[in-house]
C-alpha cells in the first residue's frame, strides 16, 4: 500500500510460522527497496516522549515495531501527512529521504527496529522544522 503523495508504503514481510514458532524476512533489495547500511532500535521510550523529530537529506527508512505498538507521523512540508499505527513484527513502513517524521506514542514494550539505507551521518539530518520547510519548499 502506498501513499503517492507522500511517497510512503506498508510493506508486509509475510510470516512463517510453525511449531517452532515464527520467523518474519526482510531481505534488502527484495523486501525493502535498498540495502540497510545501518541497524538502530528504539526502546523505553515512555508514552508522552516524542522522538524522531527530524528529517534525512539522503537516508531513507524501514520502520518494523518487532514488539510493542508505536505510531509514525509523517509530513512532506507540503501540506501532506499522514500517520501510521505500527503494531505487526511483520509489517515494515518505508519513509523516504527529505520528509519530517515523529514516533510517539510508543507502549511500554515496544522495540521500533529502524532500517537505514545509509551510515549515520549527523550533517544529513534536519533538526530544525523551519529549515525542513525552506529545503523542501526552495526557500
Ligand atoms: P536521535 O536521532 O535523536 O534519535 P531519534 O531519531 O530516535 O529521535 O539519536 C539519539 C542519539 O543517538 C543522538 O545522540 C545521535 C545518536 N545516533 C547515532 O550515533 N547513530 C545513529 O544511527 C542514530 C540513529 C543516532
């Protein structure tokens, strides 16, 4: 399911399961559109914190809540947003580079795995929502 606007998709990893319980796949390339360069996690976070807060110059995301519920909010600067309730270890949001994004609402065991399609590099992200407005509106 994708967001054409915001240029944003769900994507279904599918499960197997059997007695030996379950095993969801992500394979860059294949299940998610580039190669993860670089593996984080998000974890006790408390309900009322905000994170993220931020937009990429040049790396895109692969958001799974492999345990626990959180919620993705994201906007283009262009008057679109959307959010997302992320709640399936099977079920992966993809955010592209340059749009503002923000987790919240995370519960108290909730493990946000987070796909990078590059190394970090702090002088690619946008802190500043003003300065995420005038990038991508051309001011
Ligand atoms: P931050 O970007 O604020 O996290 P979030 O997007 O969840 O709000 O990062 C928190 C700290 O971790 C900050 O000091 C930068 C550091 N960090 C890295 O060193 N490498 C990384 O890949 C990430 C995502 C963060």
């Amino acid at each position: 399911m994708r967001n054409e606007k915001l240029n944003v998709s769900i994507l279904d990893f599918g499960a197997i399961g059997d007695e030996r319980g379950m095993i969801t796949i992500c394979e860059g390339e294949m299940d998610i559109p580039f190669i993860p360069k670089r593996v984080f996690y998000i974890y006790k976070s408390s309900k009322d914190v905000v994170r993220g807060q931020h937009a990429n110059r040049k790396s895109d995301f692969v958001l799974i809540n492999v345990a626990g519920k959180s919620k993705v909010k994201i906007m283009d600067g262009k008057g679109n947003e959307i959010v997302y309730a992320l709640n399936r270890p099977n079920t992966g949001i993809y955010i592209p580079h340059m749009v503002w994004k923000e987790m919240y609402d995370f519960s108290a065991d909730s493990v946000l795995l987070c796909l990078a399609s590059e190394h970090y590099d702090p002088d690619e992200y946008i802190r500043n929502y003003d300065e995420f407005l005038s990038a991508v509106n051309g001011e």
